[in-house]
C-alpha cells in the first residue's frame, strides 16, 4: 500500500485533533441516537443527520467514519492537505473522493488516538476479501481493557493487524515489536503508528518466528483464532491455516521460551470441545508442560452451526451466492474432528519461576464490567500471598471491596432464604455465601487482622477457633480471587 510518509500522518493527526474529530467529538456531533446506531455499524442515522452538512468536522466524519463520497476541495480545506498527499488513503473521481480505508477515532480513558483499518463488510455491504486489515472491534477491545499494564522494558504484539494492541503497549513499554504474517496489516500498522507518534519495531512473520531467542516481560496477541474454515474461505484476521485450535496451541506453548523472569503473556482464544471431552482439555494440554502460571477463563461456548454462522456473517458471507456450501464445507470440517462445541476465552500466563505452577481453569460467562485488568493481576497477586505464607493471610488487615453487595432471595411463600454476594465491577462475580462466611464479611474492616473477623464469626457460629481459623483460609482465598475482600 502507498501510504502517507513524512511528517504528513503527524500533520493529519494535529488537524483532525483541532478539529474535534475524537469519539467524544463526533458523538456530540452526531447525537446520542445515531453515535449509537453507529457503534452498532449502522450508518443511516448518521447519514441523515449529517446530510448537507459541510463543516470542517462532518466532511471529515462523512468520509472516514461513514464512506461517503465528499468534496474533493472541501475535504482539502479541512485537512489541509492536498487529496495526491493522501495517497492510498483515498481515491478521487470527478473531484469526488472516497477513503478506501475507514479513519476512527479510538480512545479509552484520557487517550485519543486514530486508527486506520478496512471498512467491515457491514459497511461495504460485500463480503470482506482474504486480506482484510480488522479495525478495532469488541475482541480487540475486550484484549485491551484486560491486559496487564505494569511500566515494562520489552513487549510484543503478534498479530498486530491495524496496530491497536500496540499503540496501547506504547504508553507503557519502553519498545513494542509488533507481528504479523500480512505486509498490508503491517503497512496500515505503521501508518497508525505515525499518526499517533509512537515507534513501533514491526516485523512480517508467523507467531513467534519474527522474535527468535527473544524475551519480553509482557506478550499480547489477538489472533486468528477461529478454528475450522475451510481453505477456500480463509481470511488472514480469522484463520490461521493450522489444523482445529493449532494456532493457539502453538501460540501458548511457544511463549514460554520468550518470557522473562515476571513475564505476562495474555490473548484470546478459542479451543475444541470434542465428544466427550471437558471443557478444558485442550487449554490444560496446552499449558501442561510450560512451567508458567496460567489462568484460562472460558467466557463462552458455541455449538458448531452458531459458530459457523457467526463466522461468515462477520466476513459478511450471509449475502453471498456461496453461503450454503461454504457453511455446509466448514461443518464437514468440524463434524471430522469431533467437534461439539467451540470455547472462548481469555487466557493470562505468567512466569512465576514456581516448580509446581498455579493452573486454573475457569468458565465465567457473567457480564464483565471492563476494565477487568486489575481483576487480573490481583488474581495473580493473590496466589502469590497464598503461597508464600498462608497462614499469615489471617494477620493482615483485610477489608470488602467497594462494589459488593449482598442479596437474599427467598421464594414466595418459602422458608430457605439463600444469600448471595454480587460484584458490580470487573469480571463482576456473584456466589452464595454461607452464614460463616456472611459473618466473616461483615467484620472484616480493612485495620484489625482478619483474624479478629474469624474469631468473632466464630462466636456467632459456635465454631471452635481452631475450626474457624482453618475453614476461613478457603473462604478468604476464594473472596480475595474474586476480588471480594483486598
Ligand atoms: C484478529 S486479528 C487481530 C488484530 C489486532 N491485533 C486486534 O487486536 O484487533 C489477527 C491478526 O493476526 C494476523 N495473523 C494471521 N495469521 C498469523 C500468524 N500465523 N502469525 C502472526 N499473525 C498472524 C492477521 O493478519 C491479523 O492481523
């Protein structure tokens, strides 16, 4: 791709910076209606409001959040610069011009930057090609807000595609290396990393060949994770060519090598279910013999055809002449390998440097409250204080987390009252609670040890100390996974 060079994305990204074109910027322009309809790809609300507007701010909306054809001289008199300097950025017909690549805004917490990417089938109404460069969706986004950010010396992002995971690694590691296996994701992805003024090291190449007998302390990756398309359908964001889940396999048991002492790697995933297996077998082969801590979380399961309709609607399949053979080919794939459910999740590795590694697997489809990112890394914490001195867990001071809540239900006309404790933020967990517990939470107040808390709950309960004390060291290590009790 022929891409603007120079100081020119700088320059564009100062000009649409003056101009307000940030999420926040466009959602006043366009109102909370069409922003909304917009955050589900749909245009025609912000179409109709932005009809015949020619500010500065609406032609700029028009031609890179929406795809309309615009003024060629206009959109100069906005970005201020000429429409050759953009190069492949737009074509021009007619002194008409239309991006050929979408141009959004992207920003969480104080952050705005731009991301260019290609328009989503949704938007071209035509099923996207094998080379489609993602822009930044619900998976990219669900990554970001779950990654760890500690201040880091070295960090990788594989699979790079547009550059987002990257961009976010830049504000707190002092080099990012970004991969991918596609010179148009890595084109796009320098082209962002210029606009935003970040430097990124990007290298072409599958996995982790591009970073041999390299380490990093923190490895992301959004990769092409969905397992079973046939080789005539392949798109390079979604599948990797690999047989059922190889990708990820590969992805998880080759990382170990490349982390430092501390390291985190973290992605998404997708793994088989096959007949007769539990859930969590193919992500426990793949972690079985690494050395690292590892935490997988299944956030979803899907049968076969949901999962093959959700893949070529997203390619935007749905429409074309060859949807029933291309779903009927990609079941005959799956229906081979045994396949009775596919999982998604997230999975956070980390090298503990411990013989025996903390490995858990975890199916949690409650609605996450983002960011979940600290939920992570206290997740972490916690087993790291469990290990090193369990006991002494009872002689610090323990309080309740601000965002929890305690429920009892009871059915009408019922007698057994079951009492719940609900998270309202982070991967906001919900569980019952029994009267010890309950008597546990209420005591714990963040300045006397815990211990104090158990021994009184002790008393309410007609428990011994002894007894108390031991069955609190489960009952306190679950609540402080959870997130809980700090
Ligand atoms: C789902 S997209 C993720 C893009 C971006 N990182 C994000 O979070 O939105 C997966 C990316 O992996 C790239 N990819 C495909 N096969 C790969 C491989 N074997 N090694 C590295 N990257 C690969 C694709 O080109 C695509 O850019």
């Amino acid at each position: 791709m022929r891409l603007p060079g120079g100081d020119l994305p700088a320059r564009l990204a100062d000009r649409l910076h003056a101009l307000d074109y940030t999420v926040e910027g466009v959602r006043l322009l366009l109102g909370p209606v069409a922003a909304g309809a917009l955050d589900r790809e749909e245009v025609v609300p912000a179409t109709r409001t932005l009809i015949g507007d020619e500010s500065p701010l609406s032609l700029v909306s028009r031609a890179f959040m929406l795809g309309e054809g615009v003024d060629a001289r206009l959109l100069e008199g906005a970005l201020g610069v000429a429409v050759d300097e953009l190069r492949d950025l737009v074509v021009e017909a007619d002194g008409v011009v239309r991006a050929s690549v979408e141009l959004a805004p992207y920003g969480v917490d104080d952050h705005n930057w731009y991301v260019a990417s290609d328009w989503s089938s949704r938007r071209t109404g035509r099923p996207t090609r094998t080379e489609h460069v993602l822009g930044v969706g619900g998976a990219s986004t669900m990554l970001a807000q779950c990654t760890v950010r500690p201040d880091v010396d070295r960090a990788l992002d594989i699979g790079t595609g547009c550059g987002v995971q990257a961009l976010h690694l830049a504000g707190h590691s002092r080099q990012v290396v970004a991969t991918d296996v596609s010179r148009r994701c890595l084109d796009l992805a320098a082209f962002n990393a210029a606009l935003n003024q970040v430097t990124l090291d990007l290298r072409q190449g599958s996995l982790l060949d591009p970073v041999a007998g390299e380490q990093f302390d923190l490895v992301v990756s959004n990769p092409p994770f969905v397992i079973g398309s046939p080789e005539s359908q392949r798109h390079d964001y979604r599948d990797s060519g690999l047989d059922g889940d190889g990708l990820c396999a590969a992805l998880v048991r080759g990382v170990a090598d490349h982390l430092t002492e501390g390291g985190w790697c973290q992605l998404l995933a997708n793994w088989e279910i096959a007949d007769g297996d539990d859930w969590a077998q193919h992500p426990r082969s793949w972690v079985a013999d690494g050395g690292l801590d590892a935490w997988v979380i299944q956030r979803d399961v899907q049968d076969p055809a949901a999962y093959v309709e959700t893949w070529l609607r997203d390619a935007g399949q749905q429409t074309s002449d060859g949807y029933r053979a291309a779903y009927d080919a990609w079941m005959t794939v799956l229906d081979s390998r045994r396949v009775l459910g596919i999982g998604f999740g997230l999975i956070t590795l980390r090298r503990g440097g411990r013989e025996a590694p903390f490995q858990r697997f975890q199916h949690a489809a409650q609605e996450w409250v983002q960011p979940v990112a600290p939920d992570v890394e206290r997740w972490f914490a916690v087993q790291d204080v469990f290990a090193a001195d369990p006991s002494g867990v009872l002689l610090r001071p323990i309080r309740v987390g601000p965002d929890v809540v305690v429920e009892q239900h009871r059915e009408v006309g019922g007698s057994e009252v079951v009492t719940l404790i609900r998270r309202a933020t982070g991967m906001a967990w919900t569980g019952p609670i029994d009267p010890f517990g309950l008597d546990v939470l209420d005591a714990l107040d963040g300045v006397r040890p815990a211990a104090e808390a158990v021994l009184g709950a002790a008393v309410n309960q007609g428990v011994t100390p002894e007894e108390a004390l031991a069955a609190s060291l489960p009952v306190l290590r679950q609540l402080a996974e959870e997130g809980f009790v700090l």
